[in-house]
C-alpha cells in the first residue's frame, strides 16, 4: 500500500469513527449507567386506591383533580366541574405499574433531550405529575417526559421520568398520557339523544323565521309541520341532521353559566322525545368560540298521552255503547298500554325499535341537574346544524328558496 493510500485511509477511518462517536452522544440513552428493575412509584404500587388528589403542572399552567366521593372527581380550575372517571383511572394504574429499566443522563444539560426539564424552564416541554392521598402524603411524584418506542433490535420501550430532587433520569417501562389543556381531563359528554326517539324538535335562529320539525312514531319519517300556502319541502331536505345533532354531543370547554355574557339575540332550539323529555338548547357565538346552555325537563311522553286517549275512548264507548270507537289510522302513534306492567303494544305497521337504542336510559330530571349550572362551548358542526336556517329545507311554490 502506498503512502498515499494509506493516509487516505486513515483519514477516513478517522470521519467514520468522529461520526460513530457523535451519533452516540447526541442519542438520548448514551448516559445509561445501572439497569434495574423496580417499582418507579413504590408508595402508589400499594395504595393506589389512597388517591386523592393529583395535580399536573405543564408549561402552561396547573391542573388540579381532585376526589369527591367514590370514583367520582372534580376539576378546580373548571370550578369543579365533574372528571372523566376513566381517565384519572388510567393515569393511576399507569403509574402504579411503571418499573425503572435503566438510569439515564444525570446533566442538566441533557435533561431537554428526554423532556425531563423542569417545566418552569424556558421552552419547557415537559409535566409534573403528583399524586396525594386525602391527608396530603406524596404517593408518586415525577417529571413525565417524552416516550421511547421499540424502533429495532430488543431496546426498550418505555417512558423518561425524572423525579424531583434527584439528578438521575430514568427510562420506566409503560406509557402516560398527559394532556396540557384542562377540558382534556373532563367529563366530555354533555347529553347523547337517540335520534330515532325524537319526537318534534323547534329551531328558532337569531334572525329569520323558526320552524317545526316532527313525526308521529319513533323512526317514523319527519316532516316540516308549518308549511304556508305554496310552500314544499325541498327534495332533498335532510331533517336527520337535526335529528342526529345531539347524538354524543360532546364539550369543548365548560363554564358556570353566570361566567358568560350572552349576547341580546341567541338562538334556540327545543327538542321533545317519545319517552317524556324536553331539552331546550340555547345557542350563541361568543368571541371566537360557539357556546350553548342545555335545559332539560320532564314532560308526559307522547306515548303515554296516546294511552290515555285511548282508555279515556274505551270508557266513553262502554257508556255510550251505541257508538262505535274511532279506529286508529295508519299515522296514530303506536301507544302503551295503561296496565300496570307497562307492556306496550304497537300500531301495526310501525317498526318496532326500542327508545333507548344504543341509549342508556335518560333521567330528565337527573339531566337536568347536572346540565343546569354550565354553559358549554361545543364545536362548529352542531352549533350549525341547531342553528340550521329555514330556507334550508323550504321552497316557495316558485321553486325558490
């Protein structure tokens, strides 16, 4: 080999092994000093259902979830609004279950790699995670930062963690997610409707003429019921968006309904169901965002009602047995019986569904105090679909709008 060659060689030899050198420095395990294999919450693992208080302090701000009763917990900086049981559940077990598996970077310099950083520090991305019991013992603390995925070989996967007042930061096996907005921890859903079941539901926009939209049975088909001289509904009048709007409505974000300034003209809608509810929504655009109210009330299900007519029918024809009863027409609505079992006996044609389908069974008067206190800000498509304009659906006997 000449002299040249072999410098040549050398020097390439030499960029191989800077870069090895670099591209093992700047990956974030490069400082593994001990492998273990140990409760990262030792406390938590055997009180986890001690668990009374937790609070997440992200770059941003705190969050604070705090136990009632039971299961069920509240959010402070949501004035107490009620938490997502699962959730906090998850968040528990995750890390009651977490296990150190190796000791990482113990430079400050370093920690920003794994976001394991002090989330007061600039540019922070990481999340204190505490969890108290009800006399206030720290039961697990840690800096919660990004995780690690299994991309080859047998590394681990896992999630960085350093807990506060030591050095060492850790790779723990498991996974957390912690979100940094508040709403992100509520009880999301503010009402779920089975949009069969929907008997008649009223839209009254801010500006323009309101309208009605009803059936005669659950599932029937719906029909516009204030039609004027030379007016149709359009072909393609789609009344099932109404309907559906209120099928798993969920909120964006919640505040005591006296923490809102509503604006002089609002919209409303009022929507009746087979089964005895009244729910009625108010609606407005408040800044950037769309808010609404939820009224629920209990009402006499229309089945019910067509109950009684038919017994108060049955009693008048045995006093008058001269006259023959009116028979049903194809468009009475199917009714109950009035027996004390409740069986209920539907008109022939109409197609038998059950009001609470893919439904837990609604508490009117249940609903109605959990919704009362609130207003919701709730997404675009479903303040759009109850503010829904009539000319949506109408036509003019000119075929116009």
């Amino acid at each position: 080999m000449s002299p040249k060659a072999f410098v040549i060689l050398a020097a390439i030899t030499l960029v191989a092994v800077v870069g090895a050198v670099f591209a093992v420095l700047s990956q974030p395990g490069t400082t593994t000093l001990q492998v273990v294999d140990e409760p990262a919450f030792p406390t938590l693992r055997e009180e986890p259902d001690a668990v009374a208080k937790i609070v997440v302090t992200t770059p941003g701000g705190s969050i604070t979830l705090v136990r009632e009763t039971g299961d069920r917990w509240a959010a402070l900086e949501r004035y107490g609004y009620p938490v997502d049981r699962q959730r906090v559940r998850e968040l528990v077990v995750a890390l009651a279950d977490m296990r150190l598996i190796e000791r990482k970077t113990a430079q400050p310099e370093h920690y920003h790699r794994l976001q394991v950083e002090d989330p007061g520090a600039e540019d922070a991305k990481s999340h204190l995670v505490r969890l108290e019991s009800a006399d206030g013992t720290v039961l697990a603390e840690a800096i919660i930062g990004n995780q690690r995925h299994r991309l080859t070989g047998t590394e681990p996967s896992g999630t960085y963690l350093r807990r506060p007042g030591e050095a060492a930061s850790w790779l723990a096996s498991g996974g957390v997610q912690i979100g940094d907005d508040v709403a992100a921890w509520l009880d999301d859903q503010i009402v779920d409707l089975n949009g069969r079941a929907i008997e008649r539901i009223s839209i009254q926009p801010a500006t323009g003429r309101g309208y009605v939209v009803e059936r005669d049975d659950p599932g029937g088909e719906l029909r516009l019921a204030d039609l004027g001289e030379g007016e149709t509904a359009k072909e393609d009048a789609d009344f099932a968006r109404l309907t559906g709007a209120l099928s798993g409505v969920r909120l964006e974000d919640v505040k005591p309904r006296d923490q809102v300034s509503w604006p002089e003209e609002s919209s409303l809608a009022q929507i009746r169901t087979f089964d005895g509810l009244e729910l009625t929504v108010r609606l407005a655009q408040i800044d950037d965002g769309y808010w609404a109210t939820f009224d629920a009330r209990p009402i006499e299900p229309a089945a019910a009602t067509a109950a009684v007519d038919e017994a108060a029918s049955g009693a008048e024809t045995k006093a008058a047995p001269e006259t023959a009863a009116e028979p049903a027409s194809d468009d009475t609505p199917a009714a109950e019986s009035a027996s004390a079992e409740g069986a209920g006996a539907r008109a022939e044609g109409v197609e038998e569904i059950s009001l609470e389908e893919a439904n837990e069974p609604i508490d009117p008067v249940e609903l109605g105090r959990h919704l009362g206190k609130w207003a919701y800000r709730i997404p675009e498509h479903l303040y759009n679909r109850l503010t829904t304009g009539r000319s949506e659906f109408v036509s003019g006997p000119d075929g116009t709008s």
